[in-house]
C-alpha cells in the first residue's frame, strides 16, 4: 500500500511541475494481454497512473496488465504495473489495493486493449469469489410426490391396520377369562 501511495504521489507531481523540475516523469506505460502490449502515448501515460477511491475486491473477469517506468533521476528507472478489469472498472495496484477505475483511465485502457486478447479471469489474483449460483427448482416429471415412498408407507399402515383388526377380533372370539 505504502508503495502504491508514493507512485500515485509521483505521478501527480510530475502533472503539477514540469518534468524538468521534478526529475521524475513516467517514462513508458503499456497496456498488455494474452498476446503483447501496446504503448501508450505519453498524453495517456497520467492518465493511466490515476486510480479512484480504494473498493472491495471485483469478482474474477478477463484482465489486463498496466505498465510503467518512471525516471526517478540520476540514471535510475522504477518499474511497477498494475492489473485492469475493464469489466468490473477496477484496478489492482502491486500492493494488492483494489480501486475504482476512473472514467480516463477505463477509456484509454479501452483504446490500448481493443487489438490485444485479455488475460483470462482465472489468472485473476485477489478477485473475491464468485457468488454461489441459485440451485435450480427440481423439474416438474408429472408424477406423484409420494411415488414409491407414499405407496410403501400406504402399504405399512394398511398391514399394520389390519393386523390390529385381527388382534382385536381374536381377543372377543374367547371372552372374558374365567378363573
């Protein structure tokens, strides 16, 4: 998170001064898929650096990898991406702090992405679970609820009834015992 939050300082100040005066610009930012990446233009590269307010984890989608290089002076380079779910309009920062993605930055993924094949959601790291799905009502076959369960216990009962019929019958046939 700590990482996150000194990157997301980087590129603001570099868009309040002058690259020149800071000494630190984002040098490179690509978006890339299954199949490559695609560099962003150096108007778009901001862009792309700025995440909204921190959210819940998305559920899992197609996903995309954000790069950047920033030039942190004297010769040396900081490197650091991001993941993108245009999908879910999220975005993972390396610390694994998920974000809103803002409207710019969802539009110029979208520009960058259109030829390039996502990530499959599988690969997605830190996605919450999907939802459980709904179990699906039992099909209706026309017949009976009770069919065999019902008939096995109609038959029980009947034996057991009839059986007590005899047992009574039984006992008036001799009367009362005699002493």
């Amino acid at each position: 998170m700590q990482r996150a939050l000194v990157l997301a300082a980087v590129a603001a100040l570099s868009l309040a001064a002058a690259p020149a005066a800071s000494g630190k610009e984002i040098t490179k930012a690509e978006v890339c898929g299954a199949d490559g990446c695609r560099a962003a233009a150096p108007a778009d590269r901001h862009a792309l650096a700025s995440g909204g307010p921190s959210r819940t984890p998305p559920t899992a989608a197609p996903f995309y990898m954000v790069r950047f290089a920033v030039d942190t002076g004297e010769g040396r380079t900081e490197r650091w991406e991001m993941t993108a779910v245009p999908e879910r309009r999220a975005l993972r920062a390396e610390d694994g702090t998920w974000l809103d993605m803002t409207p710019d930055v969802e539009a110029v993924i979208t520009k960058l992405a259109a030829d390039r094949r996502p990530f499959p959601a599988s690969g997605l790291m830190g996605a919450a679970p999907a939802p459980e799905p709904r179990p699906a009502p039992a099909a209706d076959t026309g017949g009976s609820p009770l069919w065999p369960e019902g008939v096995l216990i109609a038959f029980v009962l009947a034996a057991g009834g009839l059986g007590l019929v005899r047992a009574v019958r039984g006992s008036r046939r001799f009367g009362p015992a005699s002493g």
